[in-house]
C-alpha cells in the first residue's frame, strides 16, 4: 500500500466524524449562505480544529464568496479546500545541509517519540542517507531497548549507554561516532518527561551544549512530536516547549488513532510551527514527510 492510501486510511476516523459532515453541508445546502457558514464552523470547531483557526478560515472563505461571488456549494468547498492548505501551509523540509547534520527529537513520554525516531531515519535513509541513532532517553525504563529494536528494523546503528547514564555523555559519544562514521544525520531521542518540568529543560540545554562543542557549525532540527489522540492538549502541550526550546517542525503522530486530525490546523495556527511529518499507523514506513494539498484531499475524498 503506497503512502497516498495509507494517508486516506490512516484519516478515515477524522474524514468519517467531522469532514463527512462539512461534506454533507455543501451537498444538503442549495445556495451559499449564512446558515452554511455558520454550520460549517460547528463542524470545523468539533473537528479539533481549534477556536481561532476555525475564526480565521470562516472569515477567509466569506471574504472569498464575496469576493468571487461563489453561489455555488461546491465551488464554497473548493474555496475552502484551498483555505485549509494555505493555512496549514507545506511542511518545509529539513535543513539538513551540512555533514553531519542533527535532528533532536523532543517530547512527553507516550506520544510515540521513540518509535517516530527510528521512523524518520527509515525515511532519511531510503533518501541514501547514513543515519546514526543516539538513545539520550536513558531515564525511561525500556527507552533504549525499544530504541534498538526500532533501529535494528530500520538497519541503523544506536549509540547508546546502560539506563540511568547521563543523557549529555551519550550524545557526546555519539556527536565522535557521527565524525568517526561519516555519517550524514544524527538523531537523538531525548528524555520525554513532562513538559513543565525545570530539570528537562536543563537537560535539553545540555546537551545543545556538548552537540555546539562537538559538532560545530552543524545543521540542527529541533522536532516535537505530539500524539493527534490528544486534540487541543497537544496544543497545550506544544506552547509549553516553544516556550524553553528552539522548535522547528511538529511530527504529529497517532492520526489513525484519532477523530481529532483538525488538530494540525490548530496547531499551525497557534505555533506558527510546520508540521514536518505525520504517523498514520505502527509500521516503520508509516511516518512520512507532511504534504498539505494530500492531507486536505484525503479529509475531503469521498
């Protein structure tokens, strides 16, 4: 099954619980209206689409009707289609343009952080990338287990010391193994404890430290992940480590979980962040990098 049905599939839940019913407003209105508008922002709001965002889109697709003199329901859907993908906007790729370039990859423990670290190197290196793995989770227990597993599927080395060890010595090894290897990306999966705690952020700030010293001049993402299970507290979540850390791109896991994809929404409009890729299922290849104009469509699909 190539990435296209596994997106349709992985949204069905969303598609089937809130955008089969934007869907149904513009087949059940005859002409573009008030009324219209007013339903579609209920739907919109149920969607996880977040208060704001909503606001927003509905204001743009009335300036649009005016605009245009749209009549018809079917070209409102058009309109909103396109408003929805300007919104959530392209994920940008990685900047990973020098050798070797850093992905840190942050967030609380259960949304699917470990796993989506092995997944994103599965991605890079079916791009012909030499990916090596740092497990910097040494507090949870299981954490590096679960790490090597991932990266034995995905045929990446992990670097990795006993649980308990201190985060900042693993990465150290890691950033001289990363020079020793010629490797083209370095990922580290950081501790996911919760996002309000001081002592994380320390540890985060640390390790930033040893990667400057150690691997000057380099590329560095800084990827959040965050659970679509979770709707508006993924939001909240995400504000929290904008807040102590240098985010540069979402990876919004669980979508085939969850009626709450109008999440992603919300969260660009909230973050100003992009979404840089999203996990519709369990499998390794099951993470792939965001495209807007596809995931719109695949709410939208009948």
């Amino acid at each position: 099954m190539g990435f296209w049905e596994k997106l349709k599939s992985g949204l069905s839940k969303t598609k089937e619980a809130i955008f089969k019913q934007v869907n149904d407003i513009f087949k059940n209105f005859v002409k573009v209206d008030e009324e219209m508008l007013e339903e579609l922002e209920e739907t919109l709001i149920a969607a996880d689409v977040g208060f704001a965002a909503t606001e927003e889109i509905i204001e743009t697709l009335r300036d649009r009707i005016k605009e245009e003199r749209i009549s018809e329901p079917q070209d409102a859907k058009k309109a909103l289609m396109e408003i929805l993908t300007d919104m959530i906007g392209e994920g940008e790729p990685l900047c990973l343009d020098t050798k070797p370039a850093v992905i840190l990859v942050i967030g609380v423990n259960g949304v699917g952080k470990t796993t989506s670290v092995a997944k994103i190197a599965n991605c890079l290196k079916s791009e012909g990338k030499n990916v090596l793995l740092c497990a910097a989770d040494t507090f949870r227990a299981g954490a590096i287990e679960q790490l090597q597993i991932w990266g034995d599927r995905a045929g990446v080395e992990v670097i990795r010391h006993a649980e308990g060890s201190d985060p900042a010595a693993v990465v150290f090894d890691a950033a001289q193994a990363a020079k020793a290897k010629g490797a083209d990306i370095l990922i580290v999966d950081t501790a996911g404890r919760l996002h309000n705690k001081k002592n994380l952020m320390n540890e985060l700030a640390k390790i930033d430290r040893v990667l400057e010293r150690e691997l000057p001049g380099s590329a560095k993402e800084t990827l959040l992940v965050l659970d679509a299970v979770t709707g508006q507290n993924a939001v909240n979540q995400a504000v929290e480590f904008k807040n102590a850390s240098d985010i540069t791109g979402i990876v919004l896991t669980k979508l085939d979980g969850t009626a709450k994809g109008g999440i992603a929404f919300s969260i660009k409009k909230v973050l100003g962040i992009p979404v840089k890729y999203i996990g519709v299922g369990e499998k390794i290849d099951d993470l792939q990098a965001f495209n807007a104009e596809e995931f719109v469509s695949a709410l939208f699909e009948e």
